[in-house]
C-alpha cells in the first residue's frame, strides 16, 4: 500500500471528525502564521538598536516578541491536543472495527492463520498507523507550510541568498524517496518478525503444561532467542538506514548555513543588507532546519504506517465464508425440530459426512457414536452454522440453518465443544458467559446441575475464584462441568454435548446425567460420547462411520444387532466387569 492508497483508505475516518480536524488544522496555520512574525520583529528591534532606538522602544519590540512568543505557544498547544487527539479518536476506531470484523470471521480462517499474528496487528500495527495520523500528518503540514512562508519572506529580503538557502532541496528530495522506499521495505520486514515473535510467545504461554510435561523449556527458549536475534538484525537495519539519513540531512544543511553566511556577510559588509535583515534571515534559516530534519522522520513514519495499515487491511479484507442472508429470519423462538437431507461435507483432506440424512423431532435426545475422525463434530457443528454443508440441507425447524440471522440461530443452541475453553476469569463469569444479568442464584443452580457444587464449595473464593488462562487452575474434569454449566444457564431450546464428559469418571458421569435429566426435558439434545453409559437412555442413537450412518436405533435395538454399536457395549461391559474384579 502506497501512501495514496493510505490516504484514501483513512478519508472516512478522517471526515467523521472533520470538526476537530479542521480545528486542529486551523491552530496549525495560525501557530505557523505568527512563528514567522517573530524573525520580523527581532530584525526590527536590532535595526532600531544600532539606530540608537531608546529602551522604551527596545521594551516595546521585546514585548511585542513575547506576545508573538505566548500567541505561538498557545496554538501550537491547541494543535497539538486536537490533531493527536484525533489520531487516537481514529485509533479507538479502527481497533473495534477490527476486533468486530475478526470475531465475525469464519473458524476457518483461524485455522489458518496464527493468533500471535493477528494480536500483533491489532496493537503494534494499529499503534503504526495512529503515528501516522497524529505526529504523521500533524508535522508534515507544519513543517511545509513553515518552510512555504519563511521561504516567501526570505525571497523578498533577498532572493540570491534565498535560492543559495534552498539549493539542498532537490538533494533532500531525491534521499527522502529512495530512503522511504527502503524504509517501508524493512519495516514491514520487522512487523513479520514481530507478528513470529508474538505467535511463538501466545503458544509457549497456552502450552506451558506441555512445553514442562516434554522438559522443552530450553529447546523452546532457544528458538525464541533465533526469532528475537533475526527481529534485532533486521531491527538494526533499519536503523543503520536511519542513522545515514540524519547526518546526511544535517551535512547538507551545514553547508547551506557556511555558504549563506559567507555570502551574506559580504552584502552586510558592502551595505546592501542590513544588519537586523541578516539576522531575520538567519532566523529563518534557522526555522527551515526543523522542517529539513523532520522531513526524514516524517518520511520514517508515514512508511512505517502505510507498511501496518497494509497488514491492518489483510484482515479487513477477509471475508466470512459462512455468508449472512440477505433478509435473515429471525423468529422470536425456535422448537428444536432438526433434520439432515443428503448433507455432505467435504474438506481438502476428503469427506468428513457423506449423503447423511436424518430426523430429530422437538424434545428428543439423540446420541451419536462412533470412532475417532467419523464425522461426529462436524456433524454438529453445522447445527449452529459454525460451517456449512458442501451438499444438502439442514433444517432447523423445517427451514434451511442457512437463511436464519446467524446470531439469532446460535442464541437457541446451547453448545459445550469437545475442546473447552474457558477465560481467565472467575467460575461465576465463566458460567455466565453468553447469558446477561445473569444472577447469582440461577449460576449456582447450572452448576448443582453439572455436578461442579461440590468442587466450588473446596474453592477459597466460591464461584468468584479465578480459574487462570484457559482455567488452567482447574482440572479436565472440572473445565467440562463448568462448559456443561455455562449450556444448562443458556436455557436454549437445543442442546449439543460434544463429548462433554469424556474427562469425569463414570460416577461422576452419573451424577451429572442425573442432574441434567430435568434440563432434557422439552429440549431437543444431541450427546456425542464413547460411552454407551452416557448414550444408552437416548430415545435415538445414531452410528457414524467414515462420514455414514450405519446404524440407527434405541440401545436395546443396537445392542442385540451385531455392529459397531453392539461390539462397544460388549467391550465396555467386560471392562466394567474387570474393574468391579480388582
């Protein structure tokens, strides 16, 4: 991205505070306008002295230079507050639109793409581009309208010393793009360093367990010493490039200073410039040296920000693959009622359901079992949309899942994953998560359910205590109940159990299902389990196989049948047998 296309990118958000835009611009002009009065009446004051002016008119010229002083300081203070302001208005912005746009995207394009990149974006790029719209834009107007009117006024002081002052112009121009081309180039370098840096960090932090469980702890510190070696190096050359414009800058003003103090010495000498206009002169030449030096850190970051708002628009430019309708339904309630016709699945590595077709009336519990990788999570992940069939429909209450309003369809699913996921936050928030002005009562009540009351009453602070990242602080067992917790508060008309007790023991796992037993009651419930305890009181249990349903019965009917179903009754009962025998 180009600093146009940046430009045109940001003009909505720049219109939408057009007020203190053009405020803060107009402070601009006004500070820039007084500052180059100030050289005028310093010229004045020492022509008035050499003229033997007497000190009240020395005073006079004094104060005059310190009410241009104050004026300056004042809109100069104003400039600053409301462009910068500005900049973390349009910050604020841009970070909520992409935090609302990646939340909206499919889980697909989490797959693959990696957290740490995307966080990187979302802080160290987006602080990019607000120094690109604060400082960025703030000094780039300042320091060339400062360098239009001292120009101006010291062409009609002299114009032969004016054209020898800006003679390194053209030299300054002409380092300024081929330094700023090579900016942006490494920078954006260092940003994909970044991006590996905070990507290696967010696994090392979500995986701790594993990295000790496998004593990686100094394998892993070595690779992240490799990637923060390569971050430094390219770190440091961008630097180096940077430390060869400065003093390039400054050699070339240098010079210009010696020859225009050369030259107009001589016309002070041979009376053809006074000494009070040498002096305004030199002022402001003085007051071109900023604008020169800026110029390179101006340059520096508008590459830097064109560099990140390019990486910033990658995401943006994402687009869900799960497609919202063009007029949603969004009914006030939802029965439950779910039925699959001919739904295939297909993904890059083959098909994960294949023609499935199936009926569950409103209020039923369904089971689905079968082996690892048959198809069981996709099957219910197309129940809320989380992903969408190849082929075939899903119909949920007689409509297809993909004409209701997205949101709308996931509030009346209540679904506990088989990988569970909790915040670092307290029991209570993380039960309640989902579910606004959620009492303390009704919290309490979905744990009792899930069969987490017991543990919560051993926690130092109850259902406030802080389970950590990933409730680390908690067991698997644990983490699931308070999943199953978080479902049951939702109180929606269907509920999914994927395989959500797969890390309780089967005591335990009869206590939960016991509890449960009322919340099924009216709701359509789908288990996945590889348990036939947990399955066996489904009205309907459902048999995958490579992406088919093989078989379909009560557990009376699949028991005495001779398949899949039958042999995992058998070999769970001989092992039950076994463990009663020790």
């Amino acid at each position: 991205m180009n600093t146009r296309d940046a430009i045109r990118y940001l003009r909505p958000f720049i219109w939408r505070y057009r007020s203190g835009f053009f405020s803060g611009l107009a402070c601009l002009v006004m500070k820039d306008a007084i500052a180059v009065c100030g050289p005028l009446v310093l010229g004045r004051g020492i022509d008035a002295l050499k003229a033997g002016a007497d000190a009240r008119s020395v005073a006079g010229f004094a104060l005059l230079l310190l009410a241009v002083s104050a004026a300056k300081g004042i809109f100069q203070f104003g400039m600053r507050i409301i462009l910068i302001g500005v900049s973390r208005d349009i910050e604020f912005d841009l970070r909520n639109d992409l935090f609302r746009h990646v939340i909206s995207l499919s889980p697909d394009y989490f797959a693959r793409q990696r957290t740490g990149d995307i966080m990187a974006r979302a802080t160290n790029d987006l602080n990019q581009v607000r120094m690109l719209l604060g400082p960025g834009v703030m000094y780039c107007l300042e320091t060339g309208l400062t360098f239009l009117l001292a120009v101006a006024i010291m062409l009609r002081l002299d114009w032969r010393l004016t054209l020898l002052a800006i003679l390194p112009a053209p030299f300054v121009s002409f380092a300024m793009i081929w330094f700023g081309q090579r900016i942006h180039e490494r920078f954006e370098r260092i940003q994909a360093k970044f991006s590996d840096i905070s990507s290696r960090v967010q696994e090392n932090l979500a995986g701790v367990r594993i990295v000790r469980a496998f004593a990686q702890e100094r394998a892993e510190i070595r690779k992240f010493e490799l990637l923060n070696h390569d971050y430094i190096a390219q770190n440091l050359r961008l630097v180096r490039l940077q430390g060869m414009l400065q003093p390039l800058l400054e050699l070339l003003i240098g010079l210009t200073f010696l020859a225009v103090l050369w030259a107009g010495g001589s016309q002070v000498m041979k009376g053809r410039l006074s000494l009070g206009g040498f002096v305004t002169f030199n002022t402001y030449m003085g007051m071109l040296v900023w604008p020169m030096i800026a110029l390179g850190w101006v340059v520096n970051l508008i590459q830097r920000g064109t560099a990140s708002l390019s990486r910033i628009e990658e995401i943006l430019r994402e687009r869900p693959s799960l497609a919202v309708p063009a007029l949603p339904l969004s009914p006030a309630a939802m029965a439950g009622e779910i039925r699959f016709e001919d739904v295939t699945v297909a993904y890059p590595s083959g098909l994960a359901l294949d023609q499935v077709s199936f009926h569950i009336p409103a209020g039923r519990t369904v089971a689905i079992v079968g082996h690892t990788g048959s198809g069981k999570s996709t099957l219910v992940g197309l129940i809320p949309r989380l992903l969408d069939p190849s082929g075939g429909r899903v119909l949920i209450d007689g409509i297809d899942a993909r004409q209701y309003d997205p949101a709308v369809l996931r509030r009346n699913v209540a679904f506990v994953p088989q990988e569970t996921f909790l915040f670092s936050s307290t029991l209570a928030g993380n039960i309640a998560f989902g579910v606004e002005n959620a009492d303390a009562e009704s919290i309490a009540g979905a744990a009792e359910m899930a069969g987490l009351a017991a543990d919560i009453a051993g926690f130092p602070a109850g259902l406030e205590t802080v389970v950590g990242e990933r409730g680390i602080t908690l067991s698997g067992g644990q983490k699931q109940r308070t999943a199953i917790a978080r479902a049951v508060l939702r109180d929606a008309p269907i509920l999914i159990l994927d395989d959500a007790l797969s890390s309780v023991d089967t005591l335990t796992e009869d206590r939960i299902l016991t509890g449960l037993s009322g919340v099924f009651e009216g709701r359509t419930v789908i288990l996945i389990s590889h348990r036939v305890s947990t399955v066996r009181h489904a009205d309907q249990i459902l048999v995958l196989e490579k992406g088919r349903i093989v078989e379909s019965g009560s557990h009376d009917e699949l028991a005495t049948a001779g398949g899949y179903y039958a042999d995992l009754v058998t070999r769970q009962t001989l092992e039950e047998e076994l463990e009663t025998t020790r």
